[in-house]
C-alpha cells in the first residue's frame, strides 16, 4: 500500500447528491489555478447490478491513474484538520484546514450515506 509522506493541502470540496454520490477534494497542482481531483464516487441506484467485488465507494486520484482497475475505500477517519482515506492499494492524508466548516460538514454527511450497507469503515473524531 502507498501513500503520501504529509497531508495534501485541500482548497476546497465539490459535492453531488444526485444518481451518483461524489465527494471530491481539490488539491492545488504545480500550475496556479490548476487542481487534482481526489474523487470518491458511488452510485446506490444501480450497484445492485454489479459482482460484489464491484459494489462501494469507487476511489481516484489525478495523480495516479489507474488504467481499468477501480480502488475501492476501506477506511475514512476524520480528525480535523485531516483527513485520512484508505483504500486497497492506497493511503492519502488530506489537509482540509482551508475548506470551510459547512462545506466539510456537508461532505461527511454524503459520505455517511455513501456508506448504507457498512462496506467501509467512517471515523469522525
């Protein structure tokens, strides 16, 4: 499993509560005004139709894409100012210091629904 040295500084979290449940964080890139997506996604409506292996929060990172194969999350532990995440083949620690309060409280509350049937581990703290 890798994961990053030092938390990624967050700017700021972009939330959809539609068909597909999305939690994404924007870490700034190396170009100014650019950012990398750290996106977890699921979609509820239609997981029911796919192998088991397949079903839960679907997890990518601009950084590291994955070419065809989908990294599932494990594990999310909210400690404010970080945010850990865990999937199958990666740890990401994320500094979300700059996100407003509302806007990461609005997150937690998609990832709890993201998270119905358990298939992940929530921690906030």
């Amino acid at each position: 499993m890798t994961t990053n040295s030092t938390p990624e500084v967050v700017d700021f979290i972009t939330i959809e509560k539609g068909t597909d449940l999305v939690v994404s964080f924007a870490i700034p890139d190396k170009e100014p005004g650019e950012v990398l997506s750290l996106t977890l996604i699921r979609t509820p409506k239609f997981e029911f139709a796919l192998p088991e292996d397949e079903k839960g929060v679907s997890v990518s990172h601009d950084s590291f894409p994955q070419e065809g194969i989908e990294d599932r999350l494990q594990r999310i532990r909210v400690v404010p100012p970080v945010v850990s995440i865990a999937t199958r083949n990666r740890r990401y620690e994320l500094d979300v210091s700059k996100v407003d309060r509302k806007e990461l409280k609005s997150a937690m509350r998609v990832l709890e629904r993201m998270n119905f049937d358990n298939r992940f581990v929530l921690k906030f703290e």
